[in-house]
C-alpha cells in the first residue's frame, strides 16, 4: 500500500507517494523527473544510479524508499548549473578535459568523484581508481576521466568556495 515520504532531494523538500520498497531511483526518475540518475544493472553493480546519500556514494536501484526520509540526497542535477551559480568543479573539468563520451555511466563516475574529494582534497592516482571501482564504463576515456577528477582536485584547493 502508499504511503507518504517526505524527502529531502538536491537541498530542497519534496513529498511523494509510493510503496516502501520503491527504488529511490524510480521515484528520482519518475516521479521527481531528475533523468541523470540513470537505470543500469538494476542490482547496484555497475555505479550508473549512484546518488550522494549524505554525501556517500550509493546506488539508488537498490535503495529502498523508506530508508530515505532524514537523509540528504543529491543527484547530479543537485551539483551544479543555472540554479546553483554554475556548474560544480567537477562537471567543468569532465567538459575540459572531454572525459565523457557516451554519457550513460558519466553521472554516476561524477557523484562518485565528488564524494572522494569530499573527503580527500588531493587524491592519488590509488585513491582515483578506488573510488571509481564500482563505476562501470565501457567508452575508453578512462585517461581522461582520471585527468578531469584531478583537474577538479586542483580547482578544488585553489577555490575556497565548494
């Protein structure tokens, strides 16, 4: 049966209706209409849903709905653009360094970076390929992803402002 959460979605409150074990990706998706959270292996295996929960990494197909009320979430929509005065580091230095070419799984690499320079502000190249371990991609830009993610390092340290 439905029932009423209340979330808290990319700093704003929202209220959705939906079974409990709803993935928090289908409500992102279909309810909120924030389509940057993509649909991947369905099983949290391949990194394409992740979202910042809290601002961990975690894969939103396999996140119950009712496990998300008084939790921050962020999607990719909730890093940057018109809304939030530009767009985040992050998503410049993917731009910059033309580190997304197909684009399915760019999202989640991109909430996966975020979390780790979070909480590293000059990672190793060790600490890069860690983070990204659960991040499938098939389009051969990895180079370029690892040089975006320390593009955006430095950019990072050099800004007082995220």
């Amino acid at each position: 049966m439905a029932e009423t959460f209340k979330l808290r979605v990319n700093g704003r409150d929202c209220e959705v209706q939906a079974e409990p074990n709803t993935p928090l990706l289908y409500i992102l998706r279909n309810d909120l209409k924030l389509k940057g959270t993509r649909f991947g292996c369905g099983e949290g295996q391949c990194g394409a849903c992740y979202v910042l929960f809290d601002g961990h990494p975690v894969a939103s197909c396999d996140t119950p709905l009712w496990s998300v009320p008084g939790h921050e979430i962020t999607t990719i929509e909730g890093l940057g653009g018109p809304d939030a005065g530009g767009l985040h580091p992050i998503q410049q230095a993917f731009i910059d360094e033309q580190a997304i070419q197909c684009g399915y799984c760019i999202d989640g690499i991109i909430i996966s970076a975020v979390a780790l320079l979070q909480r590293e502000r000059d990672p190793s190249d060790t600490q890069i390929a860690a983070a990204l371990d659960r991040n499938l991609c098939r389009c051969g830009t990895h180079v370029r992803i690892l040089r975006a993610i320390r593009t955006a390092a430095r950019a990072m340290r050099a800004s007082p402002k995220r």
